[in-house]
C-alpha cells in the first residue's frame, strides 16, 4: 500500500512536470503561427519546447497572410497540445508491466497576430 501512495505521489510529480512541458510548447507553437512561420517550423519548435515529450500538435486556426491588413475578430491563432501519460509507470512496471493506464494530458496555447 505504502508503495502505491509512494508511486502516486511520484507520478503526481511527473504530470504536473508534463503538463508544464507541453503548456510551454503550445505558448510556443501559438506564438510561431501568429508570427506567420509555416506549420512545418511551427511542429519543429513545438518539438523541441516539448523536449523528450512527443506531443501532438493541431494547429486549429491561423493568421492571414503577411502584409493583409488585419479587420476580422478571429485574429488570433490557436494551438492545441496533447501527451498521452502513463499513470503509475514505474509501480507497474515492478508488477509485470503493460498494465499501466494512461491519462491525456493538453493544452491550448492562444496569440494575437502580428501580421
């Protein structure tokens, strides 16, 4: 039992730490689409924000061009994040493994355009 609430406290640590990572990578990503790079520079940066998380990325909306003059209320972009965590990794792993169940954890990062 102790080593279940140990293995809890454990895993609490490291989605709180993953949740951070991937709220970073989309702030990251937001701020590359609003900046007008393309969506292949945009997964780059998210990538490397994320570091050795491999986050899904979905880019949900865009700015106009560079050099359009910006009058719409949609002009901000938005980013959505997602990770799928497995919970209790590490206790699992003491018990035979594969057994571990997952939570997805996501994160919407938003941005005015600067276009």
């Amino acid at each position: 039992m102790l080593l279940l609430v140990l293995g809890g406290i454990i895993d609490f640590g490291r989605a709180f730490t993953t949740q951070m990572a991937v709220t970073q990578a989309a702030r990251e990503g937001a701020r590359m689409v609003a900046l007008n790079y393309s969506a292949g520079d945009v997964n780059g940066r998210v990538s490397a924000a994320a570091g050795t998380f491999a986050v899904t990325t979905t880019i949900v909306a865009g700015c106009p061009a560079r050099g359009t003059t910006i009058t719409t209320q949609a002009s901000s972009v938005r980013v959505d994040n997602s990770f799928s965590f497995l919970i209790l990794d590490s206790v699992m792993n003491l018990f035979g493994g594969g057994l571990a169940p997952t939570l997805t954890l996501s994160s919407t990062g938003s941005m005015r355009c600067m276009g």
